[in-house]
C-alpha cells in the first residue's frame, strides 16, 4: 500500500513546481501589504507585530506606554507608534544586556 503524500506536495506535483517555491507563491500572495502603506493598525493587529497577547497590547494602551487613537468608536494603533516602542525598549535592554555580558 502507498503511503500518502501531504497534499502540498501532491499540489506541487500537479503544478509541475517544485514544494518550496509552491510555498514563495502562496506566501507572496498571501502575505499583508508592506508596513509603509499601513498608517494605523487595530489593537489586534498591533499585538500581533509586537508578538504580545491582545490583552497585554490593551495594558500598554492603558499605561500609557504605547499611544494610541480614537477614531468614532474605534481604537487605532499608529504605524510609527510601534517602531518608537520597540526602539525606545531596545535602548533600554541594551545596557542590561552589555551588563550581563
């Protein structure tokens, strides 16, 4: 008896292509829109980026350390708040972890 084949390779195989580049074009046409033509992401979305549960994005709002607006009723996360972030936290492990060095 055969063993089964996964189905992306059994696709691949029906396309004539190889497994991974399979893989390239369903992640070239799957993938979101660069970040530079994003303005404002949904607290969501903006958890996601930072690889924080939405809970904790809600507590960073909330504290203050990640800034955030209204716009009617929703909660938008400005692109270029989350690269401050990340930058101003950077800044601040950078010393520690040369400390620990």
């Amino acid at each position: 008896m055969p063993t089964a084949r996964p189905p992306l390779t059994r696709i691949a195989d029906a396309l004539g292509v190889s497994e991974e580049r399979l893989r390239t074009l369903v992640l070239e046409h799957t993938s979101p829109a660069p970040d530079s033509a994003v303005v404002a992401f949904t607290v969501e979305e903006a958890a996601r980026r930072l690889g924080v549960g939405r809970t904790t994005m809600y507590a960073l709002i909330a504290s203050g350390e990640v800034r955030s607006v209204r716009i009617g009723r929703l909660r938008r996360v400005p692109a270029e708040v989350l690269a401050t972030y990340l930058a101003d936290r950077s800044q601040a492990a950078a010393p520690t972890a040369a400390h620990a060095a």
